[in-house]
C-alpha cells in the first residue's frame, strides 16, 4: 500500500504570505513623503534663494546682465542657446549652463572660416556654408577668396547657411587645403567658380629673383592655374598635394595643371604645342 506525501513546503509558503495590509500602508507612507519634498521643493524653487545674481560669459564681451534677477530654475536652456545663436552668427555655438543656486555660464565657441567669398563685400565662410563676419583679413591669403557667386548670391547676409550647388566644390577644396601642410607652403590664393561645374583654383607663386644689374633680389609672384572641376576632390586634392611636394622648384615651369580627366595634365611653359 502505498503511503501519501504530506506537502509540508506548501503549508509554510502559504503560512508565510506578507499582509497586503502592509504593503499598502509602506506605499502610502513613501507617497506621503514624496508629497512633502516636492512641496518643499516647489516652495524653495520660487525663492530668492535661486535668484540669479552672477553671469559669467566666456569667448566674448556680450552683456548678459538682464539674467540677473531673475528665478534661475525659470530659464529654458535650449531656447535661451539659440535665441543668443541667432543674434551672434560669427558664433558656431553658445553654450548656456545653469549652476545652482544663482550663477549662469555663457560659452561662445568662435566658427572658424575656411575661405571668403567675395561678393559685393567681403564675407567669412565655414564648411558648412554659413556666411557671418569676421575679425580677419582675406588680405594676406590665410584663406583662399572663392570668386565667380556674384550673380547666385545677391544680398547675401551673415547668419545665412548657402546651400548653392557652384559652392559646394569650392568649399571642399578649402577644407583639404586648410588640412595640408603643403597648402601652408603653396597657398591658394582665389578658387573660381564662376563656370558651372568647373572649379579652378589659383596658388600663389612667389620665389625671390636675382638682379645682378642693381645687384638686388626682387620678389616675384605669380599664379599656377589648377584646373579641378566639380567630383572627386578630396583625391585631387591629395595628389596635388604629393605633385606640389616632389616638385618643389621645378613648379615653377608649370603652366597650369589640369585635374579635370582621369589622367592629369600638366602643361609646362616652354611646351610649344597646344
């Protein structure tokens, strides 16, 4: 005869269920408590205590002072970040932090140019596009001046973002310039893009020539005429870079190259044919 199991693990789990009572009394005194900080906290967020009373600005002399006084916890960061963007377009960003209890940071990061455009004023260009002003000079070919977007830029404005086709080379061409050390040697000078489709760029070339009459050396420049087109700039851009490199003086006997095909061209001066 086979004897029953008595299910002694059963009766004890059942034994040992915790009072629902209980539970419902800890949860009403944990959302009680709740309740009091955040009374406490919405009381303490409108006080003078979080009044704003210091604005530190950094990357720039702009006045902020009409911060002051006001609740710190009211401020939007993200909204007050652009409204400040939109009124400093030279800026690529503005950063604003809060630090408890009364002290706001503002943070201008400066946008760098990569070029100018020349329009019916001189104005600074980033890779993006952007057109804004700038302290700097085009003058003394830190930068190249992209040339030929009168007639597709008329009343251009700073603070605008030009998404224009002709453009997009052009500023391709000054951010792997600005990435080269050899670019730093041999500088672009003005990138033309005046015919659709097919950037040129100028590089300045200056060497200091010998008059054995006055008995003085003289500064002589010119231009080297770099045909790029419109695709596949990066690359062009870096074997211009290693053609610029290894040719050193004998750049000088360059008419003009011509990157436009698949095979380069480079077309010497004393070359008689067409």
């Amino acid at each position: 005869m086979k004897r029953s199991r008595i299910n002694t693990r059963g009766a004890a789990v059942k034994g040992s269920k915790f009072p629902i009572t209980t539970v419902v009394g800890l949860l009403i005194i944990l959302l009680a408590i709740f309740f009091v900080i955040g009374y406490i906290w919405n009381i303490l967020k409108g006080s003078d205590y979080f009044l704003i009373r210091e604005v530190v600005v950094r990357g720039s002399n702009a006045d902020f002072s009409y911060f002051k006084g006001r609740n710190i916890n009211s401020l939007d960061l993200e909204r007050e970040s652009s409204n400040i963007a939109a009124s400093y377009p030279g800026f690529s960003r503005i950063n604003v932090a809060k630090v408890l209890p009364g002290r706001v940071y503002v943070d201008f990061v400066e946008r760098k140019p990569v070029a100018f455009i020349k329009l019916y004023r001189y104005f600074a260009v980033d890779e993006s596009g952007m057109l804004f002003n700038s302290a700097l000079e085009p003058a003394d070919m830190q930068f190249p001046v992209i040339t030929g977007l009168e007639s597709k830029m008329p009343g251009a404005r700073p603070g605008v973002r030009y998404g224009i086709k002709e453009l997009t080379p052009a500023l391709a061409i000054a951010v792997q310039a600005g990435r080269s050390g050899v670019f730093k040697v041999y500088k672009i000078r003005r990138i033309d893009v005046s015919s659709q489709g097919d950037a040129v760029i100028y590089i300045a070339m200056s060497r200091k020539v010998t008059d054995y009459l006055k008995g003085e050396q003289t500064l002589y420049m010119e231009d080297l005429e770099v045909k790029m087109g419109s695709g596949d700039i990066k690359n062009k851009m870096a074997f211009l870079a290693g053609l610029l490199a290894q040719a050193r003086s004998d750049v000088f006997n360059f008419k003009y190259i011509d990157l436009r095909f698949k095979e380069p061209v480079i077309k010497l001066k004393n070359d008689k044919t067409k």
